[in-house]
C-alpha cells in the first residue's frame, strides 16, 4: 500500500499551512478564506469542505500543533512507575509545546481574537479542552490508584498547568519574554511537580514517586 498522502489530505495541510503564515502575519481578523485559498493555491469552496469556518481552521491549527508535541500514549496512567517520574514526563511534554515559537505566535492571534469576541472565544476553548482532558484522566487513574487524594481532578489539573504557564507560556504571551534556557526549564518542571505531589500525593506515595 502506498505511503503517499492522498490528493485530499495534501490540499488540508497546504490549507492549514497557508493558514498559519495568514494569521502569524496578518492576524485573525485580517486574515480571510480567500487570501488562505490563494495561497494554498486551492479553490475558496475546497477550503470550506475541509473548514465550515476560519474558527473553524484556526481552532484545527492549534489542536494539530498540540497533537505534534503531547504523545496520547504518554499521558496514561501507570502503576509501576512513580509518580514524580510520570509527571516530569507529563509536563515536559506540556513545556515543548508551549516553548514552540508557532504556538506561541498563534497563541497571540488567539488572545487578540478573541478579546473581540467572547463567543468565539467559548467556542475555541470548547475545542481546545477537548485535548486537556489528558492530565485530568491521569489524575483521576492516580487517584483511582490510592495515589493521589480524592479531589477535584480538573482543579488539580488547572493548579498544575497553570503554574507551568505562569513561567513558559504567560510571560512570553504577554511581555515578549525570551523562552527558558534549560536549566531554568528544570527547575520550573522540578518544583511545580514537587510542589504539587507535596499537596495532594497520599501519605506514603510520594516515597515511591
């Protein structure tokens, strides 16, 4: 069988491709169907059969950039490993994607967009939390797992993630911030996730994390 991409499926990624440079350099609003169309070289109709809408397209670009950095296999629960271990592994995943330069440029296109709008702001964080779900499900199977107390998993997810972006996501966002060398990426990724092991690990579980 052939590992050629298909006809269709090379038109979707020049589309999302085009898309990209659209937004990075002229913003959301300024950027329209037609102008992506042109410069994917594609018909206007044969952007809308793959995107309904440009929210549409700009909440796939985002979700496709999540997707390249964060490994579904990765984000599993697993008994025989500690936790400490699991999460480093889980958040240094989370820190390339918000490092990544495309991200963070879309990210800004995100923000300015939807400042306009708050409707498309639900809808486009509707589609993104479909992807947050991960560390949430890993929280519950620890907790399933004695591991870690009984509280609510999303807000622990929330706590977590967001202590992460206060240092390799927001700053950048929104001061111009340069992104973390190294060593300061470790010492991030190290105290978050001791810090929150310390609060909601079980007695006698974080020995074996």
């Amino acid at each position: 069988m052939s590992s050629t991409p298909r006809l269709t499926d090379r038109k979707r990624e020049a589309i999302m491709q085009a898309a990209i440079q659209q937004f990075r350099e002229f913003g959301f609003e300024a950027s329209s169907m037609d102008k992506i169309a042109a410069k994917a070289e594609v018909s206007k109709r044969t952007v809308y059969n793959h995107f309904p809408s440009k929210e549409d397209l700009f909440a796939a670009i985002l979700l496709q950039m999540w997707q390249s950095s964060v490994a579904d296999e990765n984000v599993q629960y697993r008994s025989a490993i500690g936790l400490r271990q699991q999460l480093l592994e889980l958040l240094q995943q989370k820190m390339r994607m918000l490092s990544d330069t495309n991200f963070i440029d879309l990210a800004r296109v995100a923000i300015a967009a939807t400042i306009h709008s708050p409707d498309r702001a639900q809808a486009m964080v509707a589609k993104l939390s479909e992807r947050e779900e991960g560390i949430i499900s890993w929280i519950r199977a620890a907790q399933a797992d004695g591991k870690l107390k009984p509280v609510d998993a999303s807000f622990a997810a929330h706590l977590l993630e967001g202590q992460l972006k206060s240092f390799v996501f927001w700053p950048q966002i929104t001061m111009g911030k340069p992104a973390l060398d190294e060593a300061a990426q470790q010492m991030v990724l190290n105290t978050t996730v001791d810090m929150f092991l310390q609060y909601f690990a079980m007695p006698n579980s974080v020995s074996a994390a």
